[in-house]
C-alpha cells in the first residue's frame, strides 16, 4: 500500500468518524431541543400549579374566616342555651310550687264544698223543723 492509499484510508476514516460526529450531534440538537420543550411543559405546569396553590390559599383564608364565625357561633348557642337552661330550671321550680298550690287549693276547695253541703242540709232540716 503507497502513501496516497493510506492517506486516503485515513481520509476516508476521518470523513466517517466526522459522520458519525455529526450524526451524534444531530442527536444531541434533537435530545436538546426535546429538553427545551420538556422545560417549557414544565414551566407551564408550574404556572398551573402556581394559580392552584394561589386559589387553594385564597379557599383557605375564606375557611378560616367561615371557622372562625362558626366558632363565634357556637360560642353564642353555648351562653344561649345555658340562658334557656337556666330559664327552663327556674320555670320547673315555679310549675312544682304551681302544683303545690293547686293541691293545697284543691283540698281547700273539697272541704269548703263539703261545709256548704253539710250548711245545705243543716239549713233544710232547719227549714223543716220551722214549718
């Protein structure tokens, strides 16, 4: 094999090696190129995101808020209903001393009907010893 061969041989060597370079960085254009639109998905999902975790920290302002009229609330209900509680004790006290009396009238009532039926028949045989 001469010079010019070898040179040739290398030449030829060199050009493939050079194919083969370019066809690499081909790819790596292409592989770098698919990373830019990857990063561009991503950096539109996280704006995605970003607008969700804004709205989500706005809904949990307004939660918070609504707990804590809710809590206000039952804070109210609570001294509310021992108010009623209260009213409700006081008025069983006055239905039993209600009941007390009614009884205690009750039995005055029995006794005065059976005076006025005792003065009833005193007052009739009065009447007959008199005619």
């Amino acid at each position: 094999m001469n010079n010019e061969e070898k040179i040739l041989g290398l030449l030829y060597k060199q050009q493939e090696y050079f194919k083969h370079m370019r066809e690499d960085l081909e790819n790596m254009r292409e592989d770098l190129e698919n990373m830019r639109e990857d990063m561009e998905n991503m950096r539109e999902d996280m704006k995605h995101m970003q607008e969700d975790i804004k709205y989500i920290k706005i809904q949990q302002a307004e939660h918070g808020a609504m707990l804590n009229s809710l809590e206000h609330r039952v804070e109210e209900n609570t001294a509310q209903l021992s108010i009623i509680s209260e009213d409700i004790a006081y008025i069983k006290g006055d239905i039993e001393q209600l009941k007390t009396t009614q009884k205690r009238q009750e039995r005055i009532l029995e006794r005065l009907s059976i005076r006025s039926i005792e003065h009833e028949y005193r007052l009739n045989e009065l009447e007959k010893v008199a005619k």
